[in-house]
C-alpha cells in the first residue's frame, strides 16, 4: 500500500489523502475508487470515518482517498461542495497513473461528510463547480455515493429540542439575523455550513434524475442524526427514479458503522453494511 498526500490549499488546509492497493500484475482488473469524507460536526475531522474507511475498502479491492475539507470558520457553502468536485477530478485524472477506471468513482460520507458527499452526489451540476475548478461538468460527477447518517434536511436536527422554532427557517434556507445569533450563541453553528444556511445544503431538495445512485445507511435510534433524514432522502430519489438502496439498522448509536465500539447489546447486524455496500456497488458499477 502507498500512501500520499494532495494539497488543494496552499497552506494544507484542505487535502487528499491517497491509499493505493498494490498491483500484483499487467492483467489486474482497474480498481473502483472510493472518496471518503469524515465527519466531525463541521468542526474537525474523525479517523475512524476517514483512515478507518480507507482502510476498509482498500481491503476490498478499491483505490481508497480520503478528502478533508473545510471545517470550522472556512465551511460555509459553496467550500465543502468545490472542495469534493476537487477530489473526484484529482482522481479522475489521475486514473490511469493509479489503475483506477475512471468511471467507477464512488463518494462516501459519514455523518456532516456524508451531507457534503450528498451535496456531491445532487449537484454535481452547479455550474459554481466549472467556473472555480474549471473544465467540463462531467469530470466532476460521481459514479455512486455512500451516505451513512447524513443530515440531509438542516432544520431535521433541531426538532424536539428548545430550537425547534428554528426548524421552518432553516428549510427554507434564509434564517433572520436575529435567530442567526441565537443559533449562534446557543453553541450550533457546526461550523458556518449550518450558521450560513444556505439553501443547498437541504439536499432534499437537489434530487434529481441527474443526481448519482446512493446507498444509504442509518440506524433507528441514531441520537444526534434523526432517521428521518435517510427516509426523506429515500423517498426523492425513487420519485426521481435514482437507483439506491436504504438499510435502517434496529439500534446503534451515531458512528457505530465506522466505529464498531459503538454497539449496544440490541445490535442487530450493524457491521454486516460493508458486504451489503460492496455488493450494491458491483452490481450498480458493474464490477
């Protein structure tokens, strides 16, 4: 395995980190690509979403990356979106150095890198992608995304809390100054992707026939990330008609899937989503 790293900011602020599986011979078969983004809330980055990930699919024949973007005071939108775009171009061109088939690039999020994955996945299109980064559209789409306990409608994490009055305002994607410094002040900036509130961040409502095909994984009782997240993202992309799968595990707190510590004594199965996504994946990418 060799293992680099990529700059996209000069100070290193935001970079790729590059896991590539040996390759035994001339005839092996071009390997798929993952991108992995951790989550931390938009404030830092955890291992076990990002070098645990990586380590994962290298371990199951893929070319592993994982991206980390900007967190803290440098997240509001469009960053996290140019950001990604960045990584599945830097990988895309990149393929035939690596042994990579250029066309089976899938995204993974877990968590806020899973918001910024389904960002990816739905708007892939914004024309804000081309006019930073440069080039055609489609260098920037990815092939498939793994979302893991995504919030994919902001107002979802404020319901059944003293902010719930928050909830419509985030929706809609233009919160009053005034209830901007409450939020602020009430210690749920996570960062300025959630503080900006724009409206491209509900994801939801960015599905679109174009949008990538999306395995989704969540557990029921997820205590930060309520599951309704997963069944709203589900059901616009079988409106739209985008292939994708839904697993809501019974139990299992926030993380559990990248950090197998995390299961309680009600698990029904949680580790068994890396064989399930694999499977999914060559049959989607057909590999």
């Amino acid at each position: 395995m060799n293992v680099t790293t990529i700059n996209y900011t000069e100070d290193g602020r935001v970079y790729l980190e590059v896991y590539l599986p040996d390759i035994p011979s001339e005839d092996t078969p071009l390997f798929p690509a993952l991108i992995s983004c951790p989550g931390g809330g938009w404030m830092f980055h955890t291992t076990s979403e990002g070098e645990g990930i990586a380590s994962t699919f290298l371990q199951e024949g893929f070319a592993s990356f994982v991206l980390h973007y900007s967190v803290g005071e440098y997240s509001a939108f469009p960053n996290p979106l140019i950001e990604i775009s960045w990584a599945i171009r830097t990988v895309r061109e990149h393929a035939s150095e690596w042994h990579i088939d250029p066309k089976k690039i899938v995204i993974a999020g877990f968590s806020a890198g899973a918001t910024v994955a389904a960002l990816s996945a739905t708007q892939w299109t914004d024309p804000r992608i081309t006019e930073t980064l440069g080039g055609e559209k489609e260098l920037y789409r990815p092939d498939a995304a793994l979302l893991g306990y995504g919030v994919y409608n902001l107002s979802t994490i404020f319901e059944g809390t003293p902010f719930a009055a928050l909830a419509g305002a985030l929706s809609a994607g233009a919160v009053p100054d005034d209830i901007r410094e409450t939020l602020l002040s009430a210690g749920f900036t996570l960062g300025q992707f959630t503080a900006n509130s724009n409206k491209e961040v509900n994801v939801v409502h960015y599905v679109t026939p174009e949008t990538s095909p999306c395995f989704l994984i969540q557990t029921r009782n997820d205590e930060f990330v309520p599951v309704k997240n997963a069944y709203m993202l589900a059901e616009k992309l079988d409106e739209a008609k985008v292939p994708y799968e839904l697993h809501v595990f019974g139990s299992g707190k926030h993380g559990v899937f990248a950090d197998p510590s995390l299961k309680d004594e009600n698990d029904t199965g949680t580790d068994l989503w890396v064989s399930l996504c694999v499977a999914w994946l060559k049959a989607v990418l057909k590999f």
